[in-house]
C-alpha cells in the first residue's frame, strides 16, 4: 500500500513518535511510506525507514491512505488524493474532529476513552488506534538501578502544564524513604526557542535533570528508575508511562492517557484524583514497600509488550480495509 503521513514537525514532542513508529513498521512490512512535514527533512532523533517530503508535495501524492493527528496539518490530510484519509486523534477534546468528519475523513483514537468520547460526540464509528511501545528498545535492566538509594523518574516538561510536572514536583517535596531522600530525576528536551525547563523550577532536594537524552539513554533512564511518576491531563496515550512501565519501573499515575494498561493494584497504582496529596500517597506507598515495586514492575514489563507498535500497525490497516 501507499500510504501518506502527515506531521507539523518532527520533533521529539507533540506526538510524532506514534507516525514515525508506525511508519517504520509499516515500511518493514512492505508498504511505501511517505512523511510529509514542512521542512521535509528526516527526523534527526529517531531513524525513520520511510521517506521524507515538504509538506507542499503532498497535495499532488497519490496514497491509498493517509494519516495526520494534529489540526496543523489537517488541511493538508483533506488536500490529499488518498483513498482514505484518516484523523487521529491524539488528545482529549481534539477540536479538528469535527472538521475532519464533516469533510469525509475517518477518525481513530488512542485510548479506548477517547475512541468511546468521539463516538459519543459524534455519532460515528471510530478506529481502534489505540497501544504504542517500542517493547525492544524499552525492556527492563535492573543492573541499571543504583544501589545506594532508590531512584525517582518522572517528564521533566513544564512548557505544557498538562504534563503535571509541578504537581509531581510539589507531592515529592520532602519525600523520605527508609530514612533517606530518594533520588528524583526529571527528563526532557528542549526545542529551540523553548525556555529551559530548570529555570524556576520548584525542586526538592536531591532532584537533577537530564535534558535531551538519545533514545538509548532515555531508555536507560527508565531502567534506572525505581519509581515513575505521571500525572497528565487530557491526555489521549501516556507514552511515558508505558515506556517505564516496559522497562521494569514501579508506575504511579492519573487515569489520563493509561486506563487502558495501568489497572490498580496490578499493573500500576493509578491516583483516583489529580493533586499533590494522593500523588505523594502513591509514590510513598512505593518508596516503602519493595515487595509491591517488585510486582507493579514485573506486571507492568510484562503488559508493556501487549500495546506494541507492530500489534498497533497491524490493526490499523486491517480497519482501514488494507
């Protein structure tokens, strides 16, 4: 099949992850992959099997499906001569749906609650799009752990308040653990033109950042993570999440963006509500208790592999009718 992809960047956030992932896979399986962005340059961060193209060849492309999640480029998904053309949504709320609909495109989703809220809202059957982990890349290494104290990780991005990152920062002030503060480390990466995320930042003793890891030492992060920390809002699919959850880490998050493989009590701890108190309750449980680390991190590694870009890639082209 030929099969158009289009994004407004291809950088390391926004969700472009999920198209690179996706279009790797399907170019291992044989079908011609084409990712239009702006620039049209490859991605610089993570090898992409497919080719790139300026977003302004695409209108000319010919595909027999195509795909954007982000209302930037939806106007160049209409433009497409595709057979198919695909919406998918990727946040809760997403308000280029409607759009999308009412020019013919098919929506898919990321979660089974966004997939059951755009039914609900408009009235339309919508695409199982829902999983996303590199299980190969992300898979657990204990030997990465220190031994010396217990290790905290959580996304270090404060530029986009629905990451939670304050909020985490708050419930682990003055966190202790066996007598001892535990070691809290924030990820992210920096776009150019984009504030550093240390400047101002509420952090408790003991906390340090790591700013634009490769994927093999973000990967590592998570290996060396006792404990991960989300708590995301409109959230449609928590990749930080699942990426620590593959890698052996004790998960405690919201219910955004992880319902459907964080379950309480046995693949994650899951906060029944968004604030620093239950958060703080969460992570401490895990601090103290190595016995319920030690099975969240087990259940969790193996769960992981369930939700995994070749199942996902699969999926979608056999409701997309390829």
């Amino acid at each position: 099949m030929r099969i158009s992809l289009f994004l407004p960047h291809v950088g390391v956030y926004g969700g472009v992850r999920r198209f690179i992932e996706l279009g790797n896979v399907w170019t291992a399986d044989g079908h011609e992959v084409v990712l239009y962005h702006p620039e049209g340059a490859p991605p610089a961060w993570l090898p992409f099997a497919g080719r790139t193209a300026p977003l302004a060849e695409a209108a000319g492309a010919r595909a027999d499906l195509a795909f954007c999640g982000d209302r930037h480029t939806l106007p160049a998904l209409l433009a497409s001569p595709a057979a198919r053309r695909i919406y998918y949504c990727v946040i809760e709320k997403d308000p280029a749906a409607g759009a999308a609909i009412a020019a013919g495109a098919a929506l898919a989703a990321n979660s089974s609650p966004l997939r059951a809220s755009l039914e609900r809202r408009h009235r339309v059957s919508v695409i199982d799009g829902i999983g996303g982990i590199d299980a190969g890349r992300f898979q657990p290494d204990p030997a990465q752990r220190p031994g010396d104290r217990l290790r905290i990780l959580l996304n270090g991005r404060r530029s986009r308040p629905k990451k939670g990152t304050d909020l985490i920062l708050a419930a682990l002030r003055g966190l202790a653990a066996a007598g001892r503060a535990p070691e809290i480390v924030l990820f992210d990466t920096v776009a150019p033109g984009e504030p550093d995320p240390r400047e101002g930042a509420p952090l408790p003793p003991g906390a340090r950042y790591v700013l634009d890891p490769s994927q093999a030492e973000l990967a590592a992060l998570y290996q060396s993570a006792h404990v991960f920390v989300a708590a995301e809002r409109k959230a449609g699919w928590c990749n930080t999440a699942l990426e620590a959850m593959a890698c052996g880490a004790a998960v405690a998050c919201t219910r955004s963006g992880t319902t459907d493989f964080a379950r309480h009590e046995e693949t994650a701890l899951v906060v029944p509500l968004r604030h620093p108190w239950f958060v703080r309750r969460a992570a401490r449980r895990l601090l103290a208790d190595a016995d319920l680390r030690g099975k969240l991190g087990a259940a969790g590694a193996a769960e992981a592999p369930r939700w995994s870009w070749t199942r996902l890639a699969a999926k979608l082209l056999a409701q997309a009718g390829g």
